[in-house]
C-alpha cells in the first residue's frame, strides 16, 4: 500500500516500480492497482496509430514537447507515452525506441516514457497496457498518449482504450487494396498526414477525406439525433520539424471539448472499462481452468487430436467438461 | 453429414456452403468439422504476410498460377486461398479483395478464394481461419495459401497456422525504427522482396540479410544439435508480370522436403493443433460463463467499476467467482 500512496505523492521510482509490477501482473501489481484505481478517470487517453513508416513515434515526440511547453492560458501538462509494440513477438524492439526517444525528452520531470513488447497472448498485452494507463492516471498524468506500431486489429482493440485516437498517415505509402484504411478511419476521431513535405501529400488527403465520408456516418448510428457531430479533422504535420503538431493538439483539445459536452466521455470511459473487465473475466476462467485440468486428461485428448480419431471441436468440449470440478 | 460427404466428393457448391457454415460457427459447421477432420493433414498450409503496400495479394496470385501450371515432373495443384483482413473491424474491405483477384484466377475449377474481415475477437478469426484450412484440406486442396493483410501480433497469430510462411517487403516502404521486420523475420520461412524493379532494391535485400543474421539462431535453440538447419532465403519478385513467383514455390517445395526431412512438419502439426485447442477451449469456457451469471448481478458489478468502487481486478474476481455453479 505504501508503494501507492508514494505513487500518488509523485514518486518517480515508486512509479517505475509499480509499472513493472503491473506490467508483470504480479500480486503487489494487483495490490497496487486496487489502491490507485479509485484516484483514475483524470487522464485523457490518446491513441496513436497507423501503418510502419507514416512517423507515428516523431510525431507522439512532438506531442509531447507541445503539451510541455506552456501557452496563452494552458499550463505545461504532465505527459505520460505508452509505446505498445505487438508486431514484436520475440525480440525487444521497443527496447531501440525509448533509446531513440531518450535525446529528445530525457531529463524533463513532468514526462514519462514507457514502452511494452508483445510476449505471450494478446488479451494480455490489451490488458497491461490497460494497467499501465490506470497507473499514469493515478499519478496525475493528464496526458496519456498510447502509441502503437502496426494496422491490426491488435492496434485497434489498444486503441480503443483510447478517448481520443489519432490515425498517421503518409504520403506514397503503397495504394495497395485500400481495405486496410478504409477499416482504420472508421476509429479515427483526427486523421494526420504527416511527412506532408513530400510529393503525393494533396493525393492522400483527398483519399482520406473521401474516405471519411463513406466511413463517417456509421460512427453516429447509435446515437441521438441531437447529438453533436464530430467531423474527424484531416491535418497536415512534418513531425520531424515539429510542423503543424501544435495544430494537432488544439483539435485534440476541441475533441475532448465535443466528448465532455456531447456525453461521449463518459460513454467511452464506460465502454472502455466493461471490454477490459470482460478480457480480465476470460483471463480468470483460462487460468482457473488450466489448474483443474489433469494433465495427463490433457495430453491423451490432445493425442487423438493430432491422430485425427477425433475434431477440434470434440476435443475442446472434452476437456471443458471433464474438469475437475465436475 | 451428406454435406461432408459432397465436400470430400469434391462438391464445388457444397465446399462454398460448408465454408459459410464453419465461418459462422454454426452447429451444421461443426458437424461438418466433425466428420471432415479426420480427412485432413495431406495440405501445405502456407502464410503470407508483409505491410501495406508490398503487393502481397499479386504474389499470392501468381503464386496460385504457378500450382495451376503443371512442369516437369509435377502435376498442377488444387489450391485455395484464403484472405483475412484483420484490419477492417466494420467493414468489408475483403469484398473488395476478391472482385479484384476474380478477374486472373476466376473460371478454374481447381482454384477456390475465400475472404474474411474480422468481427468480433480476433480468437474468433483465428479459430474461424483454421476451420476454413480444415474444410479445404478434407476437400483435398493440396496447397492453401493464407493471406493476412497487416503486420501485426494478430497476422503473426494466423500466420502460425502454417507449415511455411512468407514475409513480403519491398523497397522504400519507410524505414521507421526496425522493430516491426526484426518481430516478423522471425516466423519467416522464406523473405520475398517484392516490386523489385522498384529503387532501393539493394538496400532492403541487404537489411533483411543483416536482420536474419540476428534473427537466425535463435530458432532452432530449441532443436537437437544434428537437426538440419533451414536458412531463409531472400527472393526477389515483380509478382505483377509473375517475375520470380517460380523460384518462390520451388524454394517453398524446398522448404516442405526441409520439414518432413526433420521432423518438424509434425512438430508444426502439432504445436498449430494445440494452439487451436486452447483458443476454443478458451471461447467454450467464456461461453459457459456468460450462460451462467445473472444479468442484474453484471450490471450492479460494473455500476460499482465505472464509480471506481472497486478495482478492474476486483470486479473481475467477483464475477467469476459468484457464478451459478458455485
């Protein structure tokens, strides 16, 4: 309990400690989320993502150094980066990028950096990075900015922990089948195109925006008529000059300004916590039902399987009925 | 159980209705499943993957004319395609996919594509993808080619499916931070550089040389020291005027003989039915919970979450322990 109460107090090591813990899922990680999880709900969520090359993690950067730097009426904000990496099964990718990010925003107390490499399930890593957010939050973070490498629906299922979520894009990035976007736009509440100094920049926007209106109005379909409507804005950035990003951030800000009058904050904050109580729930009754199963039961079930004498289907309601509790 | 019996008769029209019935997990599905499984295993399961923009789908085409084609000493192969998309969480973008393939393999009564975009989990997808391979290999389509669109944990989770994977690139698609080939390297069998007419064509046949010099030893930790060691090949393709495509099935033959030489085509078999065991164990058990908790006794759990009352952990533990069983 200590360690969340010095997390609380602004402690930097206790907060790196309980990162791990959290990260790690260990018991004090438990302990110390059940503490912190009543001082959450200050944060706004913001999810970064888009396809490998459009400059997501220079862009993230720069958001960050905007937020720390005052302007007219708005204080410098404490800024927390999650850099979720799931493309990574085995190796520490995201080992290369805090490096990376270190020389721009290393030594600046009120920034935190803190990036995760898939292992294991994907539910897990949904559900760390969920810990994670809870954590920051509880500190007083007020920016959280969750960044992920990749299109997949991994990145969109991260994403949506989000309450506002910015999709990259460049120019010239391949004009492949345009399912992929198509599918991506539809969870974007801003659209960036950054690199916009290179040739092609007028070709995409145009994409992006006719894209937009097909995707648009299936967004607003659960909604009351009267709901206000937010257009997703289509922006312009050269990250790495820091170009365009501090328009980025005012239409954040106008974003989280139509979510808290619209309603929506408090729906997404509600959405966002039933899908990770629900993952929580399926982790539970995995880890419950490993402990009962006999794992020689297991092994001759998985025996007839690989011998085809019986299917998928037979074999897994097998093992879920002979448990042990039967 | 007629259904079944069509399919393995080689029933065009029973095929496509047995497709839609597994992907729906419907309960005639499974019945087909059921009686089609011990058919299965004589199929060559290959996954491709790649980014955006690398002209995975051309390949994939040609690839399938190739098998169509007979040469020396080998007859033409049935083959099936089958493409997910996991990055389009609403809409279908696979659709797309398909009239556009229709046009080169459309006609041939030994070619069958089959698309799927995403809904719901990404364990349904998975689970909803082996069960298509399933009804393909009963049905006596020889090599099955899976597609993912994206380069992220859920196209590494499909990919697993397969006896042999294909990691496209090609040149100039971004050189962001490494992290994203370095994780994908890792599960490729063979590395194709595609669009290799394209500028820069050195340079990413050389960065992918490097990486899997990285990548490379760390695969066969786990084997016996004699065991013959495969080493990727990088291949260049212009898969739009079919340039190459031949040398990549003669090196994926290569890679089958590898397999069955080593043993590892078993091992494959059996770690891939496994993993499809526990994603359906885990779908039954969520199942059974949801059939099991009163709605009202839900809700007031999730009221208490959303005021921050209780912990997501708490909640989660409450729930799975006062279920109707207990």
């Amino acid at each position: 309990m200590d360690l969340a109460v010095s997390v609380l107090q602004g402690n930097r090591l206790a907060l790196a400690r309980t990162l791990s813990l959290v990260e790690n899922d260990t018991a004090k990680g438990r302990e110390a989320l059940a503490a912190l999880f009543p001082h959450t709900g200050g944060a706004h969520l913001i999810g970064v993502t888009g396809a490998p090359g459009t400059g997501k993690s220079s862009l993230v950067n720069q958001l960050a150094q905007v937020y720390r730097t005052p302007a007219e009426g708005i204080p410098a904000r404490k800024v927390a980066i999650i850099a979720v990496d799931p493309s990574s099964p085995f190796t520490g990718g995201a080992i290369l990028g805090d490096r990376i990010r270190m020389r721009d925003l290393a030594g600046d107390p009120g920034v935190f950096i803190r990036s995760m490499a898939t292992r294991g399930s994907l539910g897990g890593l949904a559900t760390a990075t969920s810990g994670l957010v809870q954590v920051f939050d509880a500190a007083g973070y007020e920016i959280i900015l969750i960044e992920t490498v990749g299109v997949g629906q991994a990145e969109v299922d991260i994403v949506r922990l989000a309450h506002t979520t910015l999709v990259v894009e460049a120019p010239g990035l391949g004009d492949d089948i345009q399912a992929i976007k198509a599918g991506i736009l539809e969870i974007a509440d801003l659209l960036v195109v950054n690199k916009a100094d290179r040739p092609g920049v007028e070709n995409t926007e145009r994409a992006l925006k006719g894209m937009l209106e097909l995707a648009h109005p299936k967004r607003h379909d659960r909604l009351p008529d009267d709901t206000p409507l937010w257009i997703p804005p289509v922006l312009r950035t050269v990250a790495t000059e820091g170009a365009g990003v501090r328009e980025v951030a005012e239409a954040i800000a106008r974003h989280r300004q139509h979510l808290t009058q619209s309603g929506e904050w408090q729906e997404r904050d509600r959405t966002r916590l039933e899908a990770e109580l629900e993952s929580m729930i399926k982790d539970n009754l995995v880890q419950r039902w490993r402990a009962s199963i006999p794992p020689q039961a297991y092994q001759a079930t998985l025996q007839e399987l690989i011998e085809r004498r019986i299917s998928l289907h037979q074999a897994a309601d097998k093992l879920t009925n002979n448990r042990g509790e039967a």
